[in-house]
C-alpha cells in the first residue's frame, strides 16, 4: 500500500524556515544561561541578599515551565505562528526591562517575562510538524529540539566575555536584539500554519497547572535554602500534589482540556516523558560541574584555575554538538527509528559521563567530555520529538511537545537542586568561602549516569512507533511508503474499474472545503489506497488512472481516529492520456 501525503504543506515553505525557527530556539534558550556568568555577583550587583537575589534565576524557570504547555496549546488552537511572535515579543519586554535596572523587584519581573518565552520551543516544532515534508521533517525537529541546549552552551562564553568586558547590562540589551532579530525573521520568512484543534482554551485548565507547577516547582528550587525538612517545603510538595490531582480530575472531564491526559497517559508518550526527566536531569549536570571545576584555582590540587571566558569556551563544544548532531539524528532515525536513536544517545550521554570521572585534569579533557555528551544529549533531545509526534494527533502537536519540552524543565530543575545540594554538602569552608570538591563533582557525574540508566530502562520498554515514519524518512518515495501500514484518521479502499477490478497505480487526491491539495497518493497492486485527514469536515476524492475517466467524489470526515471505508469506482470509457 503506498502511502499520503496529507502532512504536506499547502504551498512549499521557504528553504529558510528551519534555520529561523531553530535561530528562535536558540534565542529563547540563551535567557536559561544568560545570567551563569554573573551569578556569584548578584547581590552585590542588585544591592540585595543572596536569597533574594536567587529569584532572579528561579522566576525564569517557574514561568518558562507555566508557558510551555500554554503556549503550545494556545498554538495549537489560534495559531502556532501568533504565539511564537507573542512568545518573542514578551522575551524582548522582559529584557529591555532587565537592562534599565538594577533593582532586584524589576530585575524578577523582567526575568520573569524572559523565562516565558519559552514555549517557542515546542511552537517551532509544531509548525515545523505543519508546513515540512517529510524528507526534511526530521532534522529539522532534531535542530528545532536540541536548541534548547545549542543556546545555553553558546551563551556561556559569550555571556562570559560580554561580563568581562562590558556592563552586565548589555548581557539584555544584546538578548533583547536577538528577540527583535527573531521576530523580524519570523515575520519574513515563517507562514503562519493552517491546522487547528478543535475547543476553547481551557482558562481554569491554565490556571491550575500554573499553580500545580509553580507549588512543585518552587520547593524543589528553594529546598536546599528553606530545608528539605522544613514545613514550607514539605506544605508546598503536599499542596502541589493537592492541586495537580484536581487538576487532573478537571481535566479528564472536559471535552477540550489543556491537556490531554488520556493522550499523555498512552505508552509512548507516558515513557517518552519521563525519559525526558531523566535526559533533562543529565543535561544540567554538566552545565553545573565543568564551569566550576575550570574556574576553581590550581591551589585547590584539583581546579583547573581557567579565567571566565576560557571556561565558556571549554563548554561551548557541548552545544555545538548538539547542533551538528541533527542531521547525523535524521540519518540514523531514517534507518533506526527514534527510539532507537534515543536509546543509543542515552548511552552515549553513559559513556561521557563515566569517562568524565577520570578526565577532570586539564582544561582539553574537559573538552573531549562536553563534545561526548554533546553528541548524546544532541540524539536523545531530537528523538524526543519524533517520539511524540509520532503518537499524538497533528491538531495536538503544540501541546504535546509543550508539555514534553515541560518535562525537560523539570528534569533540569531537579537536576539544579539535587546537585546544588551534593555540591554544598561536600564542600570545604575556609575564610567564609565554599568550595566545591572534587569529591562533589564525582558524586554529581555519577548521579547523571544514574538518570541515564532510568533513562535507558525506560526507553527500552517503548513500543516500536508505527505512527511517525514521515520522522523516519530521507526521501519522499520512502515517506510514502511508510505512512501506508496505519492510517488511523482518514479515508481508504480501493480503486476499482467498472467491472470491479482492482486499478493499480490509480492517482487519488485529496481537496479540502477550500479546494487546496490536502493528501495525493497512488493505489497499490490491489487497488489500495489510504489518504489521512489533517482535519474534521467536507472532502473531495478525485481520482484518475491511465485508460480511465476521471472520478470526484465527496466525503465528510468527522474528526474521530476511525477511517472511513470508501471505494471509488472509475467511469470504464478510455480517455486519451
């Protein structure tokens, strides 16, 4: 059976929409970093205390982890193009209101908006989803997933050196260009996607998971300062459980949620996300351990005593892997499958982490360490997509992907936590200093191979997809070979002559209510077709074989996952060809 071609876009997207929407990625992913350089000197920057001046740092998360699934599903609902400008837009108030000061309220609020900007990652990724073909689909989901990580390891010896050398200040200044760059692009060169789900936006679904986040959140980044025995936060682990089962029962009783959770709660999407935790976990812990290890002084026995820059530069390799890996991704997975690929990067995120315990030396070991996990995190970040899309409906990839990219945060919060509090408990004091030891980095390396191997287990329990070959093909003819073993919304049956006979290599065309192309295939040997719906509603079927009158017929889909059985029946007069 061959296979449709209903996830092709309308009209051919500009070659340029892939480098745009990974550029947007990285943009957005630099505000997670942008402050790393500078955190030891914040409250003497803000003229505040250290616990104040950590909600600089903590407000970006909370509200890039409140975004993510919002915007993914507003996306899904108005379109995905709007709220990737809005989520950009909102970046670069956030900057310009950072950049004119130095007051620490301020100084929140504009971190707080920069942090929301987030859920132009799984944005990029839907509408990458809407508009590609196959062909490019899955390197290009593999660049747009990895930039949360090409963005904070460049950011890091650049934000170094602009700290070095310039006012802090410029640090959002500089952000805030590349969010205006951005939008300017995206308004050029992205065209705006035409799938909607159906429903409302889901206020108190919002609301709620807002809260349930924000209660977990919050406890697991103000632990190790509170106390993990403290009544505040053991109250706010208790409430946000509370909440995020109300949540839930809400959600389950609603026609149009936020989320869906019965979706979430298939197989393949319930592993994928928990391995995301865990790739999440492993990601962060680098970040953590290597700036601190090349930045400590030689007379420590084990630093490495590099300047601010030079420690940047040791760990941009990182995101340059992960950015070069994408293609090498849609190689593999073309051949593999994404579970596959994610399994294999889980494993070699395995490898960098043990051989890092013993390359901890010398500034070029801990090269060779950031290129390894960036080849791994680079692979299990960009099957982490496909994985998604290829179980959930083309009208829920926004929310999907925000809430799998959601994940990611959480991972990389708990990471954050767990390891600041490994660090702090094996540290030295002398003369009011902390200083990590190396005792401390060996303890995190090896609690990141630990998440790795949950990581693994559960990307082994994973089914084989059958649902997202479009992420699997290099080349339109395999795409369309692929697709065909499961059509699970849409129209099939044969094409048959006026006797009843099977017609072979039969052209079927799908027309949508506004008589655009929305799927073309070829009927098999037996006369098979099959032709996926991107949408519920009104369809023509025109189909035409060589020797045959043309045929049109017309259709209604009602948006459930069920095909619908029609056979066409070509005229039996000869036409000329």
């Amino acid at each position: 059976m061959t296979h449709t071609t209903t996830d092709q876009p309308a009209r051919r997207p500009s070659g340029a929409i892939v480098p745009v929407l990974a550029f947007a990625g990285i943009v957005v992913a630099v505000m997670q970093t942008l402050l790393v350089p500078v955190i030891k000197d914040l409250p003497q920057l803000l003229s505040t205390s250290p616990s104040n001046a950590t909600w600089v740092l903590t407000s970006t998360l909370l509200s890039g982890a409140v975004a993510t699934p919002i915007m993914g599903r507003l996306g899904d609902l108005y379109g995905k193009r709007r709220m990737l400008l809005a989520s950009l837009a909102v970046m670069v108030v956030g900057a310009l209101i950072s950049g004119f000061t130095s007051a620490v309220l301020p100084m929140i609020v504009g971190r707080t908006l920069q942090g929301f900007a987030m859920g132009a990652i799984p944005l990029g990724i839907g509408l990458m989803r809407d508009m590609l073909p196959r062909e490019r689909l899955g390197s290009a989901m593999a660049l747009m997933s990895s930039s949360i990580g090409v963005g904070g390891g460049l950011a890091l010896p650049a934000a170094a050196l602009v700290a070095q050398n310039a006012d802090w200040h410029a640090l959002f200044f500089g952000a805030a260009g590349l969010g205006v760059l951005s939008i300017v692009l995206t308004l050029l060169v992205v065209p705006e996607s035409e799938a909607r789900a159906k429903g409302s936006f889901d206020v108190l679904g919002a609301l709620g998971l807002s809260a349930g986040l924000v209660l977990l959140l919050l406890p697991i980044t103000k632990g190790s300062d509170w106390g993990w025995s403290s009544g505040t936060t053991l109250g706010l682990f208790a409430a946000s459980v509370a909440v995020l089962l109300l949540w839930g029962l809400m959600e389950l009783r609603l026609s149009a949620p936020l989320v869906d959770l019965r979706t979430t709660a298939r197989r393949e999407v319930l592993l994928t996300n928990l391995a995301s935790i865990m790739v999440g976990v492993s990601f962060y812990v680098v970040s953590l351990v290597l700036p601190q290890l090349l930045q400590l002084p030689a007379a420590t026995g084990y630093g490495l005593g590099q300047s601010m820059v030079v420690a940047g530069l040791c760990v941009a390799p990182l995101g340059l892997t992960m950015m070069f890996t994408a293609p090498v991704y849609a190689r593999l997975s073309a051949k593999y499958g994404p579970k596959v690929t994610l399994i294999m990067g889980l494993l070699i995120i395995g490898i960098g982490y043990g051989g890092g315990l013993g390359l901890m030396d010398a500034a070029w070991q801990t090269v060779i360490t950031s290129v390894v996990l960036g080849a791994g995190i680079g692979l299990a970040y960009s099957s982490l997509p496909a994985l998604i899309v290829g179980a959930v409906p083309a009208s829920e990839t926004g929310a999907a992907n925000g809430l799998n990219t959601l994940m990611r945060s959480i991972g990389t919060s708990v990471s954050s936590a767990v390891i600041g509090m490994v660090l702090a408990n094996t540290a030295n004091h002398a003369g009011g200093l902390t200083i990590p030891t190396l005792r401390g980095f060996h303890v995190s390396f090896l609690i990141a191979t630990g998440a790795v191997a949950i990581g693994l287990l559960l990307a082994l329990f994973l089914p084989k997809p059958d649902r997202a070959p479009q992420l699997r093909a290099s080349s339109q003819e395999e795409a369309n070979l692929e697709r065909a073993e499961e059509v699970l919304r849409g129209f099939r049956g044969r094409v048959l002559d006026a006797g009843g006979t099977p017609v072979a290599r039969a052209k079927v065309t799908l027309i949508d209510r506004r008589g655009r192309q929305a799927g073309a295939t070829l009927s098999a040997d037996d006369g098979s077709y099959a032709l996926a719906v991107p949408a519920e509603g009104p369809y023509v079927l025109a189909a035409r074989a060589a020797g045959h009158g043309p045929l049109a017929s017309s259709a209604t889909h009602h948006g459930d996952h069920r095909p619908i059985d029609l056979d066409l029946s070509l005229p039996g007069e000869t036409v000329s060809a």
